[in-house]
C-alpha cells in the first residue's frame, strides 16, 4: 500500500463533454429504439442539446418534456 495522497476525481462538468453527445447522436442515428427513462437521463446529464438530438431524430415524447436539465 501507498502512502500517496488521494486526489478529487474529474469534476462533472470536466466529465461530461462533446462526447457524450456524440455518443447519443450515434445511438439515435443507428437506428437504436432507446426507452424514455434512459432518454430522461440524457437529458438531466447534457441538458437541452441532448433535447435536441433526441427531437431530430424522432424519438422525443411528452413524456420528456417533465425532465428537467
């Protein structure tokens, strides 16, 4: 064991990026029927861009429009 001190994990705004989005718009673009609840989640980690992506390609319901960012 060492006696190394810890360092703080990547924050979350540093963790979640471009890629991300690039991810879910490659899901979607594939073809992939994604279920809502991991569609809400989408949207509560990336906000309105990942509204966005998920409405262009057709797959956004009422449902999502409760989720908040």
């Amino acid at each position: 064991m060492s006696n190394k001190p810890r360092s703080p994990g990547v924050s979350r705004q540093t963790h979640l990026s471009d890629d991300g989005l690039q991810r879910l718009e490659k899901q979607l673009a594939g073809g992939v029927a994604v279920n809502v609840p991991v569609l809400a989640q989408w949207i509560r980690r990336y906000g309105e861009p990942a509204r966005d992506v998920i409405r262009r390609h057709g797959q956004y319901c009422d449902e999502l429009d409760s989720v908040e960012s």
